[in-house]
C-alpha cells in the first residue's frame, strides 16, 4: 500500500465513525441494523490496512530489513 494514501484512508474511517455516532444516538426502535453493521465492519478494515501499511513502511519487501 503507498504510504501517501494513509490521510484518504483516515479520513473515510473519521467519517465513519462520525455517522455511527449518529446512527446510535437515534431511538433503538429506529437505528438501522444492516447499516451499522456495514460501517462497523468497512471501519475494521481500513483501521487494519491503515496499521498494517504504518508499520511496513520502514521495512524492505524483498528482505525484511530497515530501509
């Protein structure tokens, strides 16, 4: 993963969990289940593509070593 997406990608989790936000605050009778379940699970994710690409930016693909 290129290390210049990482803003994009946190961005999308930041407005994710702002409409959860939202979403839950609403009486339970009215939440919609399906849709939080799908942001629950698209935020999972990028927060794991976006710790995974942080923590390989400093090694090599081919060797393992520091760059």
């Amino acid at each position: 993963m290129i290390k210049s997406f990482l803003p994009v990608f946190q961005g999308r989790v930041d407005k994710l969990k702002k409409s959860l936000k939202e979403e839950l605050s609403l009486a339970k009778s009215e939440r919609r289940k399906d849709v939080i379940k799908s942001q629950i699970k698209e935020a999972k994710k990028l927060q794991k593509a976006i710790k995974e690409a942080a923590g390989n930016s400093d090694t090599c693909p081919h060797c393992g070593g520091i760059l």
